[in-house]
C-alpha cells in the first residue's frame, strides 16, 4: 500500500511514531488511531487501558461525521455499601492534595476493547491483528520511561502498589521504576495477539470476563457477566454548532463538554475582540465568557450532571491524513482501581469512584447506563466541510474550557496552531479564577467578586490540547508541552 500522508498531535511520543508508522503503511487516520490507542496502553498505562474507556469522533473524507462512545457503563445491580471494597487514596499534586476512590467497588463496565473493533469494523482499512503488532511490540520490549510517564507514577503510586499484578513491574526491587528504563508488558503482548485473532468475546466473555467478575464477587465489586455481555459501543451523531462560519464537531449527551464550548462560543460571537490577546482586557473578556457559559451550563446541561476540577488521567492524540479524514480521540482509565485481569497486565478504571462523574454522591448512579464524561474530542470544519482543526485533551473538568480557548486563540487572533496551544489560560472554578504565567498582569490585577491564583508555571493542571491543523493545504499542529505532547508528520 502507498504511504498516507498525515500528521498526528500526542501526548507521548511513542504513541505518536506509532499513528506515523501506521500512515506510511498506507492506513488512513483510524487505522492510526487505532494502533496508536493500543500503543497507549503501553507507553501511557496509567492514562489510557483496555480495561478502560473513550470516545473517537470522526469526519472521514466522504463527509460523514461519527462519534464513538465507547466510554464505561455503570453495572445492572447494585449491593449493600457494607460489602463492597471502595476506599480513599489520597494523591498529593504539590499545590494541592486530591482524594480519589478505588477498589473492585470502583469499577465500571470497560469500553475500550469494544470501542477498538467497532471503529474498525466501520472505518479501518488495515486488518486488526496488522494495527496491533507495533503495540505487542512495545509490550514486550518495553518503553522507556519519559518524565511526564515518571510523574504520573508518582503521583499514583498508592494505587498501583495495590495492584498485585502489574506493581513488580512498576517497582523493581520495591522502588519506582527510573526514568529512561524500559517499562515492558509481556503478559498484555500476549493477550493482544490472542484478543485481536479472537474478537472482543475475548475480553467480554469466556476467561477473561471470568477473571474480572471473579475480582467483583471475591473482593466487593458490582461487575458481572451479564454487564460485560451487554456492553455495546454507541455511534453516535455529533454535538454540533457553529462560529464565525465554522462548524464544530464535538462530544454529545450524556458528554456535556461539548455544550460548554457551544456557549463559550455564542459568548465569544457577541464579544468585541481585544487588540491584545493575552492583555488584561483579555483576561476579562475569557472570565466573562467562562462565567456567563458555566451559568447556562449548569442550567441547561449540568444538572443532574456535575462539573468537576481534578487534574484527571485522560490521554488524547488527534490525527488528520491528506484524503480528509481526521480522527479525534480520547481515552482514559481514571486512576486506575488498583486491581488488573490476572494474566493479562491490563489495569482496570475506577470510573465509580469518580466524584466528578456522580453529583449526588457515590452509589447514587443509575444501573445499566452510560457514565458521562467531560472528554471533548472536537473536530472544526470549514465552510466547504473540511477537516481544518482536529483538538482534544485531557484535564477532567478544565477539559472543554482549555479546549475552547486554544481554538479561540487560532480563529480570533490568526494564530498558528503551535501558538495557540502555547498561550497562556485561566481556569474559573466557582468564585476562583486560577492563571497561567504570560498574561500581561500583575498581582495587583483584581477582578471584583473573585480569588486569583497566579501559577509560578505553565502546568498539566491547565490541561494538554493535542491539536492538528489543516489550513490552505499546509498541514500543522502542536503537542501541548504542559501533557509531554508531541507532533509528527510524515
């Protein structure tokens, strides 16, 4: 096959070499996506696993748009609080200190392996067991351990020591694996050439499902057959909304991401733009937006939904390929439940566990239903349809707004994709406005009713927006440095 000209946007520069890889093999942008999302397992694997969920939105080069939900569902019965493993772990991000919950408790249906054959029963070119091998070979090889890879282990290792499966792996000799050594996944090598020649029975009946429903009723967990049988992905039609004479392509209900940035851009559509973009008045005119479209969010959206501020372990890479096809995916397996498939080396989520997913407190989810996410894959199309900007990131709550203002960045002000991606952002959470570095402000800058935090640094709390470009035939993009990310072109 000819090599497909493309670019691809990650956050981990492996992930990316593989969607590349992919491409000069003459795959097109889901072909990439999907080996890069299995080399993410490996080379992100407290971000982004099989035992995990995620979304891929598409617009492919005949005009048709698809969005993927292949997000966690929750389990079809509940059971007595008092008999379930479900605790706190306490993470510690240096300015502020998190609790997240995990154990079998924490753990909701998986989509992800279900969400792979479904994208590529529909729109890959190049056979599964084919798009699988550059991640088997990385599992048994292993991928060396970067520093964004190293800090997110940090930061979860109260959770991964719990699990019994895979924390020899992460802690040699009983101390943290070192940056730059190669972290290897025999046992997950294993499975993929066994699951990809098999199908997704192989994950959610037989052994395998047995092996996960056996940690749910050994050890206080929800999951049974029945949930893993039923689990189906849905193909969704795309949120969309327009501005400025683009059209936006992004995450739909029960996802509310996407209706955050539809107001945040009917605001921007009233809005006298300011001659500096990153002036005081500015500033302002970001705080104004973020507060009248989290107003009507709430409203209109949120409730019974919640929003939330965690820095959340979410991966995204974004793809666009010279037919016209782009790709926009995200994944994540929350922190992570402390509990892998035995056998396999996969890392089960903790999406129960997830205050920000359920408003009204832990347990009060609805059987059988589909978790929302804030996950906001988004692709922006121009007046002839066209792929133009492919964007996503993760960040939890933060995640639509830091999105919507990258985009801002580049259709209000002109800028190219890589100094849009590297300008400063605010975050308003309730009555506290939080501040990147590079603003022209100072700290005696006040805006009325207000906390400001200025960051000493850019920081991963303000997200990572891996974004591709397409724009007068020239392909471009960024990989957002707050998230290690990276960008390729072939």
């Amino acid at each position: 096959m000819k090599a497909k000209k493309g670019i691809v946007s990650a956050g981990h520069k492996v992930t990316a070499e593989t969607a590349i890889e992919i491409l000069n093999a003459g795959g097109n942008a889901y072909d990439a996506a999907i080996g890069a999302l299995l080399a993410s397992f490996v080379a992100e694997p407290c971000m982004s696993s099989a035992g995990g969920g995620g979304f891929l939105l598409a617009h492919t080069a005949k005009g048709k748009d698809l969005l993927f939900d292949f997000f966690c569902q929750t389990p079809k019965s509940k059971k007595p609080l008092n008999t379930l493993e479900f605790f706190p772990v306490e993470l510690n991000f240096g300015d502020a200190k998190e609790t997240f919950h995990i154990g079998a408790g924490s753990i909701a249906v998986p989509g992800s392996v279900a969400g792979i054959f479904d994208i590529h029963k529909n729109l890959c070119t190049i056979p599964l067991s084919t798009l699988a091998q550059p991640a088997i070979k990385l599992a048994k090889e292993g991928v060396p351990v970067d520093d964004f890879q190293h800090y997110d282990f940090v930061l979860l290792e109260n959770i991964i020591r719990k699990d019994k499966q895979v924390a020899p792996s992460f802690f040699p000799d009983n101390s943290l694996i070192s940056k730059g050594t190669p972290l290897a996944f025999p046992k997950m090598a294993d499975y993929f050439e066994y699951l990809t020649k098999e199908g997704p029975d192989a994950f959610y009946q037989g052994e395998i499902a047995e092996k996960i429903v056996n940690i749910s009723m050994e050890h206080g967990g929800f999951i049974t057959k029945e949930d893993l049988k039923n689990y189906k992905t849905h193909i969704r039609t795309p949120h969309l909304f327009d501005y400025r004479g683009y059209t936006f392509l992004t995450n739909t209900l029960p996802s509310s991401g996407g209706y955050f940035m539809q107001y945040a851009f009917q605001g921007l559509s009233n809005s006298k733009m300011p001659s500096k973009n990153h002036g005081k008045e500015h500033l302002g005119l970001l705080y104004k937006t973020m507060k009248e479209s989290s107003i009507k969010w709430k409203k209109e959206v949120l409730d019974p939904l919640a929003n939330n501020n965690k820095r959340g372990c979410t991966t995204h890479f974004s793809i666009l390929d010279m037919d016209g096809n782009a790709a926009s995916i995200s994944s994540t397996n929350g922190e992570g439940c402390g509990w892998s498939v035995p056998g396999t080396e996969v890392m089960l989520n903790n999406m129960l566990g997830e205050s920000a997913l359920f408003p009204n407190g832990f347990h009060s989810w609805t059987e059988d239903q589909r978790v929302s996410s804030l996950m906001t894959p988004t692709v922006v199309l121009n007046k002839e349809g066209k792929a133009v900007i492919v964007a996503g990131s993760g960040g939890a709550g933060r995640i639509p707004a830091v999105i919507m203002q990258s985009i801002h960045y580049m259709l209000d002000f002109g800028l190219p994709c890589n100094e849009a991606i590297d300008l400063p952002r605010i975050f308003l959470d309730k009555q506290k406005i939080n501040i990147e570095p590079g603003f022209d402000v100072n700290h005696t800058f006040t805006i009325p009713g207000c906390d400001l935090t200025f960051f000493k640094e850019k920081d991963m709390y303000f997200g990572g927006v891996h974004s591709v470009t397409l724009f007068k035939g020239e392909l471009g993009g960024a990989g957002d440095k707050r998230r290690s990310g990276i960008l390729i072109k072939n």
